[in-house]
C-alpha cells in the first residue's frame, strides 16, 4: 500500500521521518529526476528496502534525504542534473560514516508526497519517490485540496488527470508530437494505472467514512499531525573519569531476533533503544564522575538475565534500561515517556529465589560477602538481603523522580510519578534499577518523534541530567556506603577462603594453617569463639 501525506501537513512540515529498519547494508543504485510545469519527482534506486529519514528546512530552502547503513557509500550516485522548469535548483550528496545524505535546494516547492516501490518483475530495486508540486500551481489548488485530499489523493482532481500525468510520466514525445512507449515501460505503465485506479476508489470510500467519522476523530489519531525535529542538545565530549567512578550501565532494550514494537511506519524498538543509549552514554561520560557502559552496542539478542549480570561485572551503581512502549490494540492515542521501578512483591519473590538457589555469592556492593558469611543463621541472610533490596528500590525511586522531572521538561511524560512494574530486567536487588519508556511507537506522532536523531539525543541529555541531578541531591550518605562496600569487598579479594567444617574451632583452625586466633577474628570481624558449620573464613 502507498503511503501519502496531505499537502496541508506537509506545506508546514519542520521534519518528518520514516524508517524502516534492516538488519544489513543496502547499495544505493541510481538517481533518477523528472519535471513538467506541475512537479518534480526525485527517485532514489536501492538494492534492498531502505531505512532511510527526511528532514525540511522550516522556510522549505532545503530537504535532505538520508539513506543510513549504505554499503556504497563511497561511491553511491552522486549528481543529478535539473531542467529550469524544476522547483528542485540542485542535490549535493554529503557522508555521515556509512550514512548518504542528499541535500536539495528547493525554490517554491510543495512535497506533494513520497512513498517505497517495492521491487516486481521490471525492476529488482526499490525505489524511493519524492514528488515536489510547483507552489504556485498547488497554492491554487490548496483551498479546494484541504477537505478533498484522502492518502494523498485530491478528489476535486478527476481521475482522468492523473490518467494523464501517468501516461506522460511513462511515455516519451517523438519527432511527429505522438507519444508512445517502449514495451518494458508499457508493461509497468499498465500495472501503475491499474494500481492508480484502485487507489483512487479507494480513496473515495475513505473519503466518506472520513466525513462520517470526522466529529468523533481524536487529534491525537491524526496520522498527519505535524511533527517538528527539535535543536540539537549540547554535543558530549569525554572526560577522563575520577579514581573509581560512579559507574551506571545503560541497557539497550531488545535487540537482535527481538525487534520489540513496531510501529504503523516500520520504526523498530531495538533501534531507537541502541540510539538513544549510545547517546545517554557519550552524556554519561563527559561527566567526570561518572563511567558509562552498554550492555549491548550493536543490533544483538541479550538475555533479560544476563543484562543484570552484565551490569554485576561492572560493578555497576545504577542500571538504566532503555526502552519504547506500544499499544497492543493498535491504538495510537496513547502517548507520553514514563518511567518503572520494580514492585515489592516482585522484589520479594526474586529475594526468595536467590536465597533458595544460593545465589547471592553474585550480588555486589558487600552484600553478597556478608551474607556468605551468615552461613547458618538464614535469619540473618534474608534480612540482609531484604535490606539491600529496599535500599536499592529506595534509591531506584529517587533517581526516576528526577529523570521524569527533566524528561517533562523536555516532552510529554504519560504519568509525573515512577509506576511500580514486575520486570525481569529490574529485578537485581543489590543495584538500584528503573526502565524507561521514551514514548509510544504505536502513536503515529511519537514514532516520528522516536526515530529523529535530535529527538533522540534530546531525551538522552535529559536523561543525563536527571541522573546528574540525583546523584548532586543524594551523594553523602548512599555514596559513602557505597565506597565501604567497595571497600569491604576489595579487601577480601584474593585472600583464600574456607568452609568450616564440624568439628573445627578457631584454635584448630589456626594451627593448621599457620596464623592465629587474634588474626582470624580480626580478618573475620568475629566477636566471640563461635562458628557455624559452612561458615566462611578468610585466612589473613
């Protein structure tokens, strides 16, 4: 199905994209152009179906067409040349790595509309097609296309115009004034009018449901609603960090065989999450006192498990998982960023699993260390852990209050306070741990949105200041046990540990491997001559 969009929406477009999204490169083929006195279309040729975006200067000078992950890049076309009829003056073809930009300066022109050709039996390529209407001819034809235009398609047009503008499209002039056309171009000619003319019945229907539907329409359904790309945030440049850090791993929702959302424009999940944890971590690290990592950095499928075991071997002090949200009704009303935190009763049955499978030797920041040592007392070991658990909870909600008071101040958040969720990717209770949803790709608005790169790196910078903030309001007392948990920890690293067995006692254990009772206590922290069978001991 062709998509368009109206010529209202688009006459006042500050930038619109659509992506689709491939798993690998594609080669730009060939650039094509056209003209009369009504429109130029630009046709852009790819060996696979493009991921690609558009952007348009706010007083319409310039569009620029990006085709992303192009395996020719280098070497992708370049020129195209434009008769003076052309409300295209000219293209200028620039890098960004393996990104083609085309940029094309305009002179009173309309985008009339753009939509994929998906390659058949005339041509194995898709083809990318931009129509640009001469403003003059469609200012004049604005006021009566305003109620009349349905998927790009102006109904106050006959159809037999647009017979006519196909059957010039496809056909050549010879010397004797007849048109007429080779067989390749007749035969996919007769295809196009063939879809033309459905399309435009098509459009007549939906033209009068539309009238019918138009009182109880929502704006916020209104697929054509103008979507403006935002400024730039400040550019990050990388600082080198203190002596150990405040360290926050960013997880890039999905990825790999898991898409996650996609929405109505074919924008994947696992793509806006990749981009805009790429730039969280760049903000992250240009912060001095903190250190950034990813848990993935290419388009790879992660374990929701071993996301938390990822962020565990970097010592991580906050895990921040990106992700967007959708509708499975296919509604698109919906729409706003949030943030979620773990629930208690979600917490408190991922406590009891780690206690029954004795996992809590992983757990980081002295708990796991402490709890090792309780041995025998499985009071203890629970309350320990129930206390790691409610602190990390405790700090995890202060964090998403401050990241959702700077994400409002940036775009629309669907609900001001932190909403309580039973998710796997936040379940480690020695870390404190929030997921992000940056918007709704199942609302038209919002996918446009979610695949800009501004507005991508906008919600990553304000991300960033929400964590920022947080750790400037909260640092003495959390960072201070966090520093005597490293502590603790690096202090027991390397030293041989053993198991008490029935029977030993701190004496025997003493003389049997060459230190003393007065050392043992004090490596141990023990108080008394007691110990528990399966009792950890560290030997000075």
């Amino acid at each position: 199905m062709i998509g368009r969009k109206t010529v209202k929406c688009v006459a006042v477009l500050g930038l619109l994209l659509w992506g689709i999204s491939v798993g690998f490169a594609q080669e730009i083929v060939n650039l094509r152009s056209y003209s009369d006195e009504q429109r130029t279309r630009i046709v852009i040729d790819t060996s696979e179906r493009p991921d690609f975006a558009t952007s348009v200067a706010k007083d319409k000078s310039v569009m620029t067409v990006r085709v992303r992950n192009v395996s020719n890049f280098k070497n992708a076309p370049a020129n195209l040349k434009f008769v003076p009829q052309s409300c295209v003056k000219s293209l200028e073809k620039k890098l960004d790595e393996k990104d083609v930009r085309y940029i094309l300066k305009l002179k009173s022109c309309d985008i009339k509309k753009y939509f994929l050709v998906a390659p058949n039996k005339d041509s194995k390529n898709f083809r990318l097609v931009f129509d640009y209407a001469n403003a003059q001819t469609s200012n004049q034809q604005k006021s009566a296309a305003t109620n009349t235009l349905v998927n790009g398609i102006d109904l106050s047009k006959p159809l037999s115009e647009y017979e006519r503008d196909l059957f010039i499209e496809y056909s050549e002039s010879s010397k004797g004034g007849f048109r007429a056309m080779t067989k390749e171009k007749a035969t996919e000619y007769n295809r196009k009018l063939k879809e033309l003319r459905e399309e435009y019945k098509n459009a007549q229907q939906k033209y009068e449901e539309r009238k019918a539907n138009s009182s109880k329409k929502s704006s916020h359904d209104d697929e054509h609603e103008v979507v403006s790309e935002p400024l730039a945030p400040p550019v990050p440049v990388k600082a080198v960090p203190v002596n150990q850090p405040f360290v926050i791993v960013i997880d890039a929702g999905h990825g790999g065989k898991d898409p996650g959302a996609i929405g109505k424009r074919g924008v994947r999940e696992k793509n806006v999450t990749l981009a805009i944890s790429k730039a969280l971590v760049n903000y992250i690290n240009s912060n001095k006192q903190f250190r950034g990592y990813l848990t993935r950095s290419k388009d790879i499928f992660i374990d929701l498990d071993r996301r938390s075991e990822i962020a565990r071997k970097r010592r991580a002090d906050l895990l921040i998982s990106i992700h967007a949200d959708s509708v499975a009704s296919g509604s698109s009303s919906a729409r706003g960023a949030s943030v979620l935190v773990i629930s208690e009763n979600r917490a408190i049955r991922e406590n009891g699993k780690i206690l029954r499978n004795n996992e809590h030797t992983k757990l980081i920041g002295g708990a796991g260390e402490v709890m090792d040592q309780s041995v025998g007392n499985p009071y203890l070991a629970t309350a320990i852990l129930d206390m790691s658990s409610t602190n990390s909870r405790s700090e995890g909600n202060l964090l998403a209050n401050e990241i959702l008071k700077y994400l409002g101040s940036f775009t629309k958040v669907r609900k001001s306070t932190p909403i309580k969720a039973s998710l796997a990717v936040l379940k480690a209770p020695d870390i404190p741990s929030l997921l992000i949803e940056t918007g709704y790709l199942s609302n038209n608005y919002e996918e446009i949105q979610l695949n800009q790169p501004n507005y991508q790196k906008q919600i990553a910078y304000h991300i960033y200041l929400g964590i920022k903030s947080y750790y400037e309001k909260y640092p003495a007392q959390k960072m201070k046990s966090r520093q005597e948990s490293y502590e603790r920890v690096k202090k027991y690293q390397g030293r041989r540990s053993i198991k008490v067995k029935k029977g030993d006692t701190l004496s025997s254990l003493a003389k049997q491997y060459g230190t003393s009772v007065k050392a043992l206590k004090s490596v141990n922290k023990i108080n008394d001559d007691n110990l528990s069978v399966g009792q950890t001991l560290y030997l000075p």
